[in-house]
C-alpha cells in the first residue's frame, strides 16, 4: 500500500511538472496529496499521460503525412 501511495505522488508531481507548474510545486503537490483522493489523483494522472500519448501519435502521423 506504501509503495502504490508512493507511486502516485511520484505520478502527481510528474504530472504537475508537465503541466508547467515549477514554483511551489512542493507546496501544490501537498495540497493535492491532503485535499484530494488517492485513487482520484491516480486517474487523473492516468488520464494525463493517455491524452499525452494520443497527442503525440497524432503529431507523429500528421508529420509523417506531410513527408
């Protein structure tokens, strides 16, 4: 259970981090980790990345079409 909490804050400031927040990240990442649920913080950064990879095959397919 540690491991999987620990998991998911490393997600969040992964997250966060991509999101282009920088300053205060510890301070927002402490907020998000007290204020909102595991699991829900476990899907939105699961989102995140499926969005982010959708983007980036999308980006890769439009390249390669104008080649």
């Amino acid at each position: 259970m540690l491991r999987w909490h620990q998991k998911v804050q490393k997600d969040v400031r992964e997250y966060l981090e991509r999101s282009g927040i920088t300053e205060g990240i510890d301070d927002v990442l402490k907020g998000m980790i007290e204020n909102i649920d595991y699991r829900r913080l476990e899907e939105l950064t699961k989102s995140h990345m499926r969005i982010n990879k959708e983007i980036r095959m999308q980006k890769k397919n439009r390249i390669r079409l104008e080649t």
